[in-house]
C-alpha cells in the first residue's frame, strides 16, 4: 500500500472498511487479520529491501491487491504494469 506511513495506511484500510460495515460488526476480526504493507505494486518485490520482502514472504499465506490504475487516456504499456 502506498502511504505515508503504516499509521496512516492503517487509517485508510479502516476507512474502507466503513463503508462496507458501518456498524463495525468485522472491525476487531479485521484489526486481528489484515496488515497493511508499504510498498509499490508496479515494482519488483513491492520495490521494499530483499531482507523485508523475505520477512513478509515468510510471514503471509494470502496476499489480496487491487491496485489499478485506471486513465481511459493512457497507453496500455503504462497502466499494465499496475493492473
């Protein structure tokens, strides 16, 4: 995820989920099982440090991205690495 920082990554995640659960019924299941990770999807190894990007590979099970970059302008050869 592109942030400034994990807090703040953090506080976008949460903003996303209330819009799809705006009582807060999946807030503590959400908190316990989703991490935020810096980095850049466009890149190889999401552009973080070979140290950290086999700490995270040997930490997860399951990553889930969707990132894209949507521009009805744009060539193909720059919005396909993203997307």
């Amino acid at each position: 995820m592109r942030s400034e920082s994990l807090e703040a990554a953090r506080q976008r995640l949460h903003s996303f989920l209330a819009i799809y659960d705006p009582d807060g019924t999946y807030d503590e299941a959400f908190r316990d099982r989703v991490r935020p990770v810096l980095g850049d999807i466009a890149c190889d190894s999401l552009d973080m440090t070979p140290a950290a990007y086999d700490d995270l590979a040997s930490r997860i099970d399951m990553t889930i991205h969707s990132a894209a970059y949507t521009n009805l302008f744009c060539r193909m050869s720059k919005i396909e690495p993203i997307n």
